[in-house]
DNA sequence: CCGGATCCGTTTCGATACTG
DNA sequence: CAGTATCGAAACGGATCCGG
C-alpha cells in the first residue's frame, strides 16, 4: 500500500491524495477531536473517540506527529499531563473535515441536522476562518 | 469500530462523521478513479488503483454497492463488461476528494504542482460544478 | 480474455492486562 | 494519567481457479 496514489488524469494531470492519514478512520477521528472540540490529552481522546484501544490511540498520535499535523508537549506545571496539538499542516486539513462533516449529516448521520453542521454548510469560508482564529489564539495562550 | 462517530461540541452540537468510506484508503481511491478519470471497469480500478488486490477491489466495490454510493450495471452489448457509476450521493463526495487533493499537493506530494490543482484551489465552486456537469451528462449517454 | 471467487501465509488490528 | 506488552481475531495480498 502506497502512501500516496498519482495517476494520470485524462488531460494528462496527476491527482494524488495523501492515503496514510486518512485511510485511517482513527486518525481522522482524532484529527476532528483536536480541531472542533477542546480536546488535547491522551485521555480525553480516549473517551471522545468512543471506544479506541490505548495501543492504536498511542500509535496514531505517534504517526501524526511523525507527519508533521500535531506536535506533543509536557505540561509544565503537571509532568504527567502531556498535550497534544495541532500544527498549521494538520489546521490545513479543517475544510476536508467540514466537508466530509457535512457530507455525513446529508448522507449518513439521521441525527437532527445542528446548527453548526448548518453554519458549515452555508458559511464555508467564515466557519473556516473562525475555526484558523480560535487556534491561534489558544497557540498565544500557551 | 462505530460507523459514525457522534460526539458532543463545546456548544452542545453533535459534530459526526462517517468514517466506514472515508476510513478505507482504497474506497478513497476508487472514488477518486470513478470521479475524475473515467476508468470504470473492474480492470481499470485495477490497473489504476497500483496495486489493489482482486479481492480486497471485489469487496470494496460490493461495500461501494451497498453503501448506495455506486450503481453496478451490465453492459448490455457485451455482457461481459460491467460498469461502476457514481450516484448522486457518491458525486456528493466531489468537495472532500476536492479538498484533499488540495491539502495533499500543498503538503505531502512532491509533484510540480498541476494545473487541475490549480484550478480546484482556486475556482473551488466552478471546478465542483464542472465536475458535476460532466457526471450528468454522461449519464444522458448512457 | 474479463470479472470476479476462493484459498492461504503473513501482517495488522484491537481488547485486555499491566506498568511507571 | 499516559502509555507498553501480550495475544487472539481480523484484514490483507498473492496466487490460483472458475464462469461467461
């Protein structure tokens, strides 16, 4: 399994996709956790992402990092609580994820359609730039 | 493993996705393959997907079927042949494919950047209609 | 030949138990 | 709290076989 797919368009362009994070279910998981929801340590993934074992929650923060979309770092004032984040390459990834969020309410999810699902849908580019915003200020809060 | 994972945001949304397609890195790349290039066939996802083997393809396809995001239809020529179309609900899937193509030339694929890349980063809305355009008409065709 | 289905050795996953 | 170790179960991939 490669990690990224290049083939030939009909018009002779490449389309590639990066496979390796998103081919995983997990990671996307833990990708959506980061960049909607406060959460940051191990133990809040664990509990958000219903039901993921503690080996592959510490493997795929471990390729996550490896690849560049989160960083890790110790608390400096508890050194048992580690914190992990998402780098400007991972933030990157926000209009895939409201995309496939909305993709998923349309489609798949029979839950009530929420409003933020709505706001995803009808104020793309706003949604995305609040969400960029709110992650930079929490990187000067740190 | 859950199908859609639904949790709850900081201001008290569901936020949820489907992850039983997306989590798959082959699903991904047979979806790419029906909607930007025109392979089809059983062969041609073989050849293009670069490495698929004949019964993982066999059961994706089959997921693909089962999941209402591609049609399977005979060739009634030649009855040999059979056909893969994407439905509404699979061409839905044009802005996440969209995105991700766009996150991974910018950040994972070496490849000088292609003008198809471009044209989806840049003329977003039109390049999706475009695309969308094309998939009716060729049903029209057919 | 094309479009798969079946079998099988190997790899990976995931639930639980355990440790610092 | 934040992970490792272990081990059975599942998925993968390669080859081969089969029906039209």
């Amino acid at each position: 399994m490669p990690k990224s797919e290049s083939v030939k368009h009909r018009s002779g362009c490449p389309i590639s996709i990066a496979l390796e994070l998103v081919g995983d279910p997990w990671t996307l998981l833990i990708v959506r956790d980061l960049m909607f929801k406060d959460k940051k340590t191990f133990g809040e993934f664990l509990n958000g992402g219903e039901g993921i074992a503690t080996n592959i929650l510490s493997d795929r923060l471990a390729r996550l990092e490896r690849a560049g979309i989160v960083t890790r770092q110790r608390d400096v004032a508890d050194a048992r609580k580690v914190g992990y984040r998402l780098t400007d390459k991972g933030m990157d990834l926000a209009p895939v994820l409201v995309d496939l969020v909305v993709w998923s309410a349309k489609h798949e999810v029979t839950d009530a359609p929420a409003p933020v699902v709505r706001e995803m849908r009808l104020r793309r580019d706003g949604f995305l730039k609040q969400v960029r915003q709110a992650w930079r200020k929490e990187a000067k809060d740190a």
